[in-house]
C-alpha cells in the first residue's frame, strides 16, 4: 500500500490523466473523490474494483489517510475545497487557476469573477518546480501553473533572465493547443463539427494565462503579445516564440543559455541548434522539448517550445509537485 493521494475531478481530462500516474506511481495510490453527482462514464482503462472511491470532503482525509490531494476542479469549487482539505491535514495541489496570481483584484481583472479564498492567495506556491522548487518543497498548498504559461515561461525566462531579447521590439508568442485544452464539458466551439478540419484564435489580448507568464518571465504586458489557437487534435501544445535579438547571436548561443540554465532538470529537453520540436515528440511524457533558430545578421530569433498539455501542462506537474511536497524523487512515476 503507497502513501493515498486524493483526486478531485478524477472525470475530466486532467483529472484522468492524474489517476493514470497515480495508478502505476511506485509509492502513492489513488483514491477518487466524489464531488458531485455525475452521470458520465467511469475513469476509461481501471478497473472500478482497484481504485478507492470516498466523498470529496474533509472527513475523507482521516478515513482514507490522505496525504495529498489534486483538485482537477473549476475555480469556484477549488476555492471551496482547498481550505477544507488543508484544515484537515492534508497537502493541496490545485490544476485550477484559483490561487495562481497573487492578489483577489488581480483575479477578478483576468477572471471575471470574485475571489472567495483570498486569504490563502499570499501562502500558495505557484507549481513551476524548475524555478520555485523549494518553496514547493515547503508548501502545504500549491498552484498548478497553467499549460500555456508552462511552455511559454519554460522558454522564455531564460532569455529574458539573460538579457539577450530586445525587449523594446516586443515578444511574440504563437500558442497552439489541442482541444482537450478546454475541458471535457460540452461546448459548441470544442464540438467535433466545429473542431475538426478548422483552426481558429480565441481570447486575443485577454486571454487568463497572460499574468502568469508576465508573473514568471518578468515581462511587462505591453511588451508581450499572446495569441491562444485551437488545433483540430486531442491534445499537445506547440507555441512559436518571436522576437528581437538585443546584439547577434546564433543558434547555438541561445541553446547554450538553456543548457546553463536547465542542466539539471530531468524533464526539459533541448533540441540541436537550428533544430525545433513537434507535438509528437512530448506526446503522454512529461517532458518540455525546446528547440531556436535565430539569424545574427537580421536580428531575428524564434524559440519553439512543445508540452503535452494534460502532462506537463497539468497532471504531470501536479505529480511532480505533489512528489517534491511528499518527499519522493521528484521524477518518480513521471519517467
């Protein structure tokens, strides 16, 4: 029996994805936790006998002796749950974006709605490990960071750390994702109709993940431009990042700041100067796959940058915090 591990959500993508990890996770079980009532189909490819099921509420940490808990839940129900599962003793990794930017005005700008936990804003750790791996280590709540900001900011911060963008000429990033990007509810524009055979921008300029790069990259909003777009595939991330070259470099000059940077990390991967990766590539892993090609004599760079979006973009990251949080080797059940 392996430390038991709550999810919250265990219906949607995310939250599927999760109990997959956990299922096969070498010393954590899952334990499903019933938030509502739900008439949709079981968790696909376990066998209902081999999991636990026990309501999502704060009696369950003793009954199951629940370590931690993943919340693959909209906001809302994130705000309600989080204080509850923490109260009772348990850690709490949350997908949603309730606790990802730091203040309740800040998340009514971006989310339209208002913040009903606003006093646990200021101890929540955001969950990008590759740079705030210790605080994640110390946390008792963490927030998962989204998956655009976890491509964007993976490429980005390092170039911005080094000084090498000309950031007067802006920062473009081309975002593309696949449709289990936007959940499992039913929704005309996800529809299969509507998807497939199509490729279409939405939330141009105001899209919610746009703080949290700016939060992460130190970047200033007016410097970057994100565009969000929906590919006709069940899932993956590609973004294309553009911008300016502050002197000229090649292409190998800005992968060596990369190799600086994440030398240690086991799950970016970096790609031959002059190289860029494919969705294919970091399909069901939890890996970042970063490749550059910059031209000195124009000035010009671009930096693609490829996640699987359920992954590394959501239940894979969840797993890799929640094994800082717990004590176990950070890449364990993720390689």
């Amino acid at each position: 029996m392996g430390t038991s591990v709550g999810i919250v959500g265990f219906r949607g993508y995310s939250g599927a994805e999760a109990v997959r990890l956990l299922a096969s996770h070498p010393d954590c079980e899952p334990v499903l936790l019933e938030h509502r009532a739900d008439s949709g189909e079981d968790v696909k490819l376990l066998r209902k006998s081999t999991i636990r099921r026990a309501p999502a509420s704060p009696e369950s940490v003793a009954s199951e002796g629940l370590k931690a808990v993943l919340l693959a839940t909209p906001p809302d129900v994130s705000m309600d749950l989080t204080p509850k599962f923490l109260h009772a003793g348990a850690v709490v990794i949350d997908l949603s974006g309730a606790f990802r930017l730091r203040t309740a005005e800040r998340y009514k700008q971006w989310y339209k709605e208002e913040h009903t936990a606003a006093d646990l804003l200021e101890s929540a750790a955001y969950g990008l490990p590759e740079y705030n791996r210790e605080c994640v280590r110390q946390a008792r709540l963490v927030s998962n960071p989204g998956c655009y900001p976890t491509a964007a900011n993976l490429a980005i911060r390092p170039l911005v750390a080094a000084g090498i963008i000309d950031r007067g000429a802006g920062i473009v990033c081309d975002a593309k994702s696949g449709v289990s990007g936007a959940g499992r509810k039913p929704a005309l524009k996800t529809s299969f109709c509507e998807a497939t055979e199509n490729f279409s921008a939405y939330s141009i300029l105001n899209h919610r993940h746009i703080p949290e790069v700016l939060l992460t990259s130190g970047v200033e909003e007016r410097e970057f431009s994100f565009t969000a777009q929906l590919l006709p595939i069940d899932r993956g991330i590609l973004e294309t990042i553009y911008f300016r070259l502050a002197k000229p470099l090649s292409s190998a000059d800005i992968i060596a700041i990369y190799e600086r940077q994440y030398a240690d990390e086991p799950f970016i991967r970096l790609y031959e100067p002059g190289h860029v990766p494919d969705l294919h590539g970091v399909a069901r892993t939890n890996f970042c796959d970063i490749g550059v090609i910059a031209d000195p004599a124009s000035g010009r760079a671009v930096v693609v940058s490829a996640i699987d979006n359920l992954v590394k973009g959501a239940a894979g990251q969840a797993v890799q915090n929640m094994n800082l949080m717990l004590g176990y080797p950070e890449a364990e059940g993720l390689l």
